[in-house]
C-alpha cells in the first residue's frame, strides 16, 4: 500500500496515484476520503497508529466481545501489510472501507480468507481451521465443546474434495455458507452483516439436470435472460447434450466458435477454467453454458465481461493475477491473434500490463484494477478477444 513517511516534521501528503487506488478499491468519494484524512492527522499528526492506539481506536467495535484482545492483534498484523509494526492512513482507511454494510459480501468472505490464511499460502489447513474455531469461541466467552468441535472436523473433511487436509477459498466459502453460526463468531468486525441473507451457491448449482424454479430464477438475475429465453436455451442444450453437460473438449469446440478463431485452443483453456470452478467437475453444465451466452451477448456490460474474465485468468482462484498468470493469458493471447513471438516478446508485454494495471505497486493485480482496464479501450481490445455482436 505504500508508506505514508513518520520521519517528516510537515504532515504526509496522499499524492493523486493514492487517491485514485482507494476511489477505485472502496465506495468512498474523494470528498470523503480527504474529510478521513484531515481528521486522521488531527489525532496522529505522524502519520500513523501503534498497536495501543488500535487498540483504543477499535476496541469500541469489538465492545460486545468478552476478549478483544487476541482479535485485535491479529487484526493489527494482518492489515500492517508492509510488516512495519504501525498503520498508515490507507491500511487504517481499507479496514473502515470492508467493514461497511454496503460492502459485497464476497469481497467480505475474501478477506475473511486472508485473515484467517496465517501462513499466506492462499490455503486454510486444519491448524489454521481449528485455531479460528477456537479464537472465535475464546473472544465470545463461550465453551467449544468435544461434539461441537468434532461437528467442525466433519464438516471440514466434507468440504475438503481432495483430502489434502486443507480448504481453499471456494471451499472455505462454502463452509461458511453451510455453517452460518461459526461464520458469525468469526467476524464479529461485521456485526452490521446480514449473512443469513444470502444463499448457498452450492445449493443453486446442483448435480441433477432438472430445470427448478430457483434455478431459473437465480439464472434471470444473473444473467437478465426472460424465463422463456433460458427454457429456450435450455431445450436446445439438452438436445445437443442428452448427458446434461459439456465436456471440455466439446466446451472448447463451442467456444472455438464464438471466438471465431480455430487459433483459440490454448485460450479456451482458461475459460474452461473460469466457467468449471462453479461446480469444478471438469464438465460444463447447463448453468454454466448459459452464462457464456451471456457473458458474450450484447446484455450483459463490459463491466461484466470484464469481471468474469477476471475469474478466468486468475488461475489459483487467490484474488489476485500475478505475474506469472499475466505472462501465460499474454502467451495464449498472441497464440489467438497469431502473433509473432520471436519478433514481439511475451515477457515485456507482460511486464508493460503489470506497469499499467497495477496501481500500487504490489506485483498483483486486483479485480478492480482488472476492470478499470476499461478506461485504456487499447487494452482492453488486447486482453478481452471479440465478444460476439448478436446473439442467435
């Protein structure tokens, strides 16, 4: 997030760069955010909060807690993301920004995630699980017992697909969906969260092919099709595919042809990728089908597109693209445009995209640096191939 300097005698400046960052990561206006900072320098003339002063600043929000205190250390460590033992204005201004109630509740869950992700190996094991059940209880005075921890083990082992003994962000999602009561106990520091809300979406996604009325009705707000065109669609996906799904050869072969490209194999990959992680059972089902109609007709925004493809080039499904993801969407790329790599290389392409969309500096790129590609039409007509211009 870039240091705000302790050691100047004048009070620190937030330079242009910064303030577009936190407009484009937060619901903030520029307004409010020089309103937080002209207070933020009234109390911490110096630019920045030690640990005690947290303490004392959030405490009162975690007041109906029995022991705060083992929560607000890790909170501390977690969100003094340069390690340096203090919290700049941005860190202090990014915790406020995903506390607030119109904050997505995905984006919650993420952060949830990294919270509870002690080790940073995009990765919850079972150590790491067990020690938030037990925080959780600790800091709320309550009892954890032998049959309420073994409900926990269970539900772990359920979630944990590959029995390697470790949750990964879909999967730690998903435990929190099916077990509302420990996801409350977890985050006290959204006690304003309405988590009940929200449905499962492994119970939207099931495994049968019968069309339900929840389906459809969760497929019109999703992808703002009438119940007659997803019947319609439906209908013909059955009748193409009487297995109820796609295989990713067969997936490959129908997007092929939106693409309009026989160049397009190695990219399709990654869309596979995007649309699989649904159900990830390495077969495109009806919902998923749909959706790529819709991601490629004229209804759906470039906003849309955009976010959807985010999903598609972060390939470890962390949060985040990488590097290393950037290079391998640029080699697929110049594959689909036919370009010439030994004239033009992958490598500095890659290393130009970073530069441009990553606004902190932090060698990743976040989904909303992602979409404010948007703003560059250049790059954009690079990175998201021709969606199609009507849809049959």
């Amino acid at each position: 997030m870039g240091n705000l300097n302790p050691a100047r005698s004048e009070h620190p400046e937030l330079n242009e760069r910064e303030i577009s960052y936190i407009i484009l990561h937060t619901h903030f206006t520029r307004k409010q955010i020089n309103d937080f900072y002209i207070r933020f320098l009234t109390y911490y003339p110096r630019g920045y909060v030690n640990f005690p002063q947290f303490c004392d600043l959030y405490s009162n929000e975690l007041k109906h807690l029995s022991n705060s205190q083992p929560l607000l250390e890790r909170l501390f460590h977690h969100i003094d993301t340069d390690k340096n033992g203090q919290l700049n204005f941005k860190e202090i201004l990014f915790l406020k920004a995903i506390s607030m109630p119109e904050t997505d509740d995905d984006e919650k869950l993420r952060w949830i995630f990294c919270l509870y992700d002690t080790n940073l190996d995009h990765h919850i094991d079972e150590h790491e699980f067990f020690s938030l059940c037990h925080l959780a209880y600790r800091i709320h005075g309550k009892l954890l017992t032998i049959d309420r921890l073994n409900e926990f083990r269970f539900l772990f082992k359920k979630l944990d697909i590959n029995n390697d003994r470790q949750l990964n962000l879909e999967e730690f999602i998903q435990l929190c969906q099916q077990c509302t009561d420990l996801l409350e106990l977890i985050t006290p520091m959204f006690n304003k969260t309405s988590w009940n809300s929200k449905k499962s979406q492994c119970g939207i996604f099931s495994s049968t092919n019968e069309l339900t009325s929840d389906r459809i009705d969760y497929l019109m707000n999703r992808t703002k099709f009438t119940r007659e065109q997803i019947l319609h669609y439906y209908q013909t996906f059955q009748k193409n595919c009487p297995s109820g799904h796609l295989s990713k050869s067969e997936f490959i072969d129908f997007y092929q042809k939106l693409l309009r490209s026989k160049l397009s194999k190695v990219y399709c990959e990654f869309l596979f990728h995007a649309f699989d992680s649904l159900a990830q059972d390495d077969f495109i089902q009806f919902d998923e089908y749909l959706i790529a109609i819709y991601i490629h007709s004229n209804g759906s925004t470039p906003r849309e597109k955009l976010e959807w493809l985010y999903n598609a080039y972060d390939q470890d499904a962390d949060g985040f693209i990488s590097y290393e993801e950037i290079k391998q969407i640029v080699n697929a790329l110049f594959i689909l445009y036919d370009i010439d790599r030994e004239k033009h290389s992958v490598a500095y392409i890659s290393y130009e995209i970073m530069a441009i969309l990553d606004l902190n500096d932090d060698d990743k790129i976040s989904k909303q640096e992602f979409v404010n590609m948007l703003k560059d039409k250049e790059l954009t007509s690079f990175l998201a191939p021709s969606f199609i211009k009507k849809q049959s």
